[in-house]
C-alpha cells in the first residue's frame, strides 16, 4: 500500500502538487510519521491525538481507500487503557463516527466494553454512484453481469489480512488484542463471506441485515459446506436485522428477503458442530434497514463480549 493523500475530519490536507486549501473552523495538528510494513509505506495524519486519517493503495486490490482511525478515550474514572481490542468497520464513510462514539461511552461510562480502537475502511467521497461501485467491487464474492465491478471480496479481505490489519498492529502497539470485523447491509454479506470462508481473519463478527440475496442466496445456499474453522480456530458471529426489513408494506426492502436469509443462514450455522463456532442472531422489532444499524453493533459488541449462549431472539 501507499499514501496518496489524508482527510482530517472534513479538511482536505492535499497532496504537495496540488493547491492547498485554507482549514477553517479549527485548527488541524499535522502529526505524521513515517510507517514501514512488508506491504505499505504510509504517512499518517492526525487532527489530535485520538484521531488520525489516511489515503493508501492496496497492493492486494488495486485501488485505494481511506482509512480513520480513533483510539479509546481514558474512562471517567480510573487511568489510560494500556491495551486495546480492534473493531474494523466496513462503509467507514457512513458507520465510523457512531462506531467510535459508542464504543468510547460503552467504554468511559459503565466499562461495558473493554478499550477498543476503531478502524473504518471507506472511500473518502460522499459520491453515492461511485460508494456503489467500489462497494459492489469489495464486498460481493461472485461476479455478476450487471454489476460489472463487482465479485472482488477475495481480494479485499486478503488486503484486510495482509495488509491493513498489519500496519494497524505495527503502528499501534497498544492494539494487541482480539479483533472484530462489524458490516451492514453489502458490508454484512463480505463479513458473512469472512466467517464462513476466512474465520480466522478475525475473532469476532457482527453482520447487520446482511446482503444474502446475492447470487440467488449463493451464501445461505452453500453454509453446509464452508470450512468455517481452520484448525481450532472458528467464528463468533452476531446477526441482526430489523423486523422492519421485510413484509408488506416495505416495498424498499422486502423483495431482498433480509430476514428469512438471516435466519436461514443463522439456523444453519447453528446445526454445525465446528469446534468454537458460536453463532447469534437478533430480529430487532420496529427497526428498519437503516435504523437497525446502531442498535445491532452495541448489542453485538455486548453479546461477544459475554459469556453467553448462542441463541436466536426476536425482539427487545
């Protein structure tokens, strides 16, 4: 990977050929310093100490992305956390500021969350057409006609294994803990194809109305036949969806049948008897596809982070 640019919460910090553009609103502390792993070379910069952003070029995609980074804030009460669990969430464009804000309070206020550091992986433009196809190129794991980009999620979850998830672990030596990969929606359907193909890229996964129509329910379809383990190594999966994903009445989403392939895949998870799989799933009542988002990464995050049995609920 390599740096070709940095955002900083809304101010451009430009590329040295291009124009420079004046910061307003407050002032944009430029902390770079030079990063050296086997696959990337980057330059970080931050807007305090708690935040930084950059732009790079994955090897393993072709193409780049911009990735934010927060640290966990000190608790109210008590010292600066000495070591910190990772959360990965995919469509950082959209989910990096609530993810961050959720898991600093859950975190600060009643220690319902171990310190977590937050990595968003997004694209650094609030263009939808073109969000829309570099999601449809990243998080769909067969090729489809009519998306011409689309069936690259191999190669972004090799690019999330070899190459973010190290520089991550070089450049913040606090972040030594478990991690988990958080996606909604497409986001949910290249976590879904994490868990079962890959589960040993991440510790943990919380998948939001996942995309499961994708080629005619290729996922649900084939469960039976992932590995979903490697050696003694499985997934903890958390599903959600909301109640309000499917019916009459909801012409924007029912045609996509987000929460029977929720349950289906769930229940056909949980007939499986891989050593370590663990498997939740929860229909949220009275939320919808977008509102269901916030709600399921704190109650994944509270579920994975118990001791509790794997189980599927409705409701509450």
């Amino acid at each position: 990977m390599r740096l070709t640019g940095a955002r900083c919460y809304g101010h451009t910090v430009h590329h040295p050929t291009r124009h420079r553009a004046a910061h307003r609103h407050h002032r944009c502390f430029d902390q770079r310093a030079n990063v050296q792993s086997t696959d990337c070379a980057a330059k970080w910069t931050s807007c305090n100490t708690r935040n930084r952003y950059l732009r790079i070029k994955s090897r393993r995609v072709g193409a780049e992305f911009e990735i934010r980074v927060a640290s966990p804030l000190p608790p109210f009460i008590g010292g600066t956390p000495s070591n910190y669990d990772v959360l990965y969430v995919l469509d950082g464009d959209f989910f990096f500021g609530m993810a961050t804000d959720m898991t600093r309070l859950m975190y600060r206020l009643f220690g319902e969350l171990p310190p977590i550091l937050v990595v968003g992986i997004g694209y650094g433009t609030i263009d939808g057409a073109v969000i829309n196809d570099r999601r449809n190129r990243d998080f769909t794991p067969t090729a489809d006609a009519r998306a011409p980009l689309s069936g690259g999620a191999s190669h972004f979850l090799n690019f999330l294994r070899d190459e973010l998830k190290p520089l991550i672990a070089e450049r913040y030596s606090q972040a030594t803990g478990s991690s988990t990969l958080f996606g909604s929606s497409m986001g949910g359907l290249v976590a879904s194809f994490a868990a079962l193909e890959r589960p040993d890229t991440f510790e943990r996964y919380i998948i939001a109305s996942p995309a499961l129509w994708w080629d005619d329910h290729l996922l649900v379809r084939t469960a039976s036949q992932r590995p979903l383990s490697r050696g003694e190594t499985s997934a903890r999966v958390f599903m959600a969806v909301g109640a309000l994903e499917e019916g009459a009445g909801i012409p924007q989403t029912d045609g996509f049948r987000l929460v029977s392939n929720a349950r289906d895949l769930a229940q056909r998870l949980q007939m499986r008897s891989a050593p370590g799989l663990e498997v939740w799933l929860h229909v949220f009542s009275d939320e919808t596809h977008t509102s269901v988002v916030p709600a399921a990464l704190t109650r994944g995050l509270r579920t994975l982070y118990r001791n509790v049995p794997s189980l599927t609920r409705d409701g509450q």
